[in-house]
C-alpha cells in the first residue's frame, strides 16, 4: 500500500473519532511530531506508522504485488 493511501486511512480514522494530534499521540506513544511527519507523509520509522495503526484499530497487511 503507498504512503499516501496509509496517510489518508489515517487521516480518515483521526476525523471519524474526532481525535486531536495530542489525543492520538497519547493513545499511541507516538510523539505529537511524529504523527504530524506521519500526517505529512514523511519519512518515519515503521514502529511509529504502526504504533499509530494499532492504537486506531487499523492494520497494514503487506503482500506481494
């Protein structure tokens, strides 16, 4: 799955529960920049996209193309 498509899942999920970047970052133990990098489509560690994933109840299945 592109970043982009994993981003606006995100972004998606975050306005469906009306979460704030602070609130996610607390839920997640992802840091409050990390998330907006995340949110940007910066490059980031893959435990932070997942730690972030985990905490919205979303998964990232990764497969042959």
């Amino acid at each position: 799955m592109p970043i982009v498509q994993i981003v606006d899942t995100i972004k998606k999920r975050k306005e469906e529960l009306g979460l704030t970047i602070d609130k996610m970052s607390a839920e997640s133990g992802v840091g409050a920049r990390t998330i907006n990098r995340i949110l940007a489509g910066e490059d980031v560690r893959y435990s932070s996209i997942e730690s972030l994933l985990r905490s919205l109840k979303l998964s990232l299945s990764i497969g042959k193309c």
